[in-house]
C-alpha cells in the first residue's frame, strides 16, 4: 500500500504538459528535423525533449541522451567538411540518423510515458477527431506497452527453459520457434482484446463521453508552444522561404 502511495505522489508532482502540447510540438520537430542542415536548429530541437525529461528528474536519461546526441552533432558538423572518404561518410550517416531521428524519439518516448490513455482520448476528443481516428489511435497506444511485456515474460519463461541463443541444443531455431511464435500469437491476441476493450468503455458510442482526468493548458504548455513556434519560425527563414 505504501509504494502504491509513493508512486501516486510521485506522478503527480510530474511536470506534465497538455497531450495536445505534446502532439503539436511531437509534429513540428519532425517536420523540422527531416527537413533542415543547420546545426542550430538540430541544437534547439535536442534540447525540448531533453528539458522535458530534467523537469520529470529523469536525470540519468537525459545525461546520457544529451552527451550521445551532443557528440553525434558535434561529429556530423566537422565531418561534412572533411571530404568524402570511407570514414567520413560512415560517421555521417550514423550521426545524421541520431540527430534527425533522435529528438522525435525523446518526445514520443516522453508522450508515452507521461500520459495515460484516458488523457489521449479525452484530448483527442477535444480536438474533435472522429471515432475512426480517435479508436485505433488509442487501441496502438495501449498495444505497445502490453506487447512489451508479453516479450518480457515469455523471455523470462524461455530463459527459466534454458532457451536462450548460444545455450540451447538447437540454437536460433528453438529461440525463434519459443519465443517469437508465441509472441506473435499474442499480438494478434492482445489486439483483439484492445480492440474489444476499447468498445466496451463506449469508444464507439454516439453519445458524448465523460472523463475524470484533468487536461488543460498551462503556463508551461504556453512556454514550450512559443519555443517551438519561434525554432519553426527561425527553421523557415534559414530555408528562405
């Protein structure tokens, strides 16, 4: 009861921003991130989500995503003037796929972790989005955490048979055969039943539905919305259009 208790008190001192802050800035930095060749812009967009999660005081992820993702910068800006030998290209692709996937994966995975499902569709209903976007959209969001830890206890199980990839007798056949069949016998499983919960809290009825999260904008919402309109504004005049 007591860690129930401390967990409860943990999530809500959390910093958290509106789903539809989260969503919003989510689009605009992959839009940018794709798109652009300017370091600056790169610099700005690594710091949102690394902010993000300091503010949640993941400080242990942040550190190590901020050093992996300063240094993978720092290597595609010097290696773009080094000429293209075997080196200098191979640096730069494995640099450029950190910077420009990287930020957009920091957000996604601080859009996961700190909003519920509840809070998703209840924005999402705000927004006005039909049934049809609003029902998948929350059926995938609930999937890949639930799939997550299917894999996890079938590898425990496997693990517990001696099953694993350089001990078991038949080596990768059996750890394919005891661990990814089953797996994919349980997505098919578990979509299915996302798929019917979601029905049964009334997802697909007509009628309006009622919420008991709370979701709103606030200060800090206002903040990182302007941050990122003012980098997108600053994107747009650095491409001249």
């Amino acid at each position: 009861m007591e860690n129930t208790y401390i967990r409860v008190i943990s999530e809500e001192n959390m910093i958290k921003l509106d789903p539809r802050s989260k969503i919003l800035i989510l689009l605009l930095m992959n839009i940018m991130a794709f798109t652009t060749d300017t370091w600056y812009i790169m610099a700005l967009l690594g710091s949102i989500p690394l902010s993000l999660l300091v503010l949640n005081k993941r400080y242990l992820l942040a550190f190590f995503c901020g050093l992996i993702y300063a240094i993978s910068l720092l290597a595609y800006v010097f290696m773009l003037d080094t000429g293209f030998t075997i080196l200098s290209i191979i640096v730069a692709m494995i640099t450029s796929v950190i910077c420009r996937m990287g930020p957009g994966l920091l957000m996604g995975y601080y859009l996961l972790t700190t909003t519920t499902v509840s809070e998703l569709i209840s924005s999402m209903e705000r927004m006005h989005l039909p049934n049809g976007i609003i029902i998948p959209i929350s059926v995938m969001f609930r999937f890949f955490p639930t799939i997550k830890e299917e894999a996890s206890s079938i590898n425990d199980a496997m693990r517990m048979r001696g099953i694993q990839l350089g001990k078991s007798k038949d080596g990768l056949i059996a750890v394919l055969e005891y661990r990814l069949v089953p797996l994919l016998i349980s997505t098919v499983k578990i979509g299915e039943e996302l798929s019917c919960s979601a029905l049964t809290r009334g997802l697909g009825s007509s009628g309006k539905r009622t919420n008991i999260c709370k979701i709103g904008f606030g200060i800090t919402d206002m903040i990182y919305i302007v941050f990122v309109l003012a980098v997108f504004t600053l994107f747009i005049f650095t491409k001249g259009v």
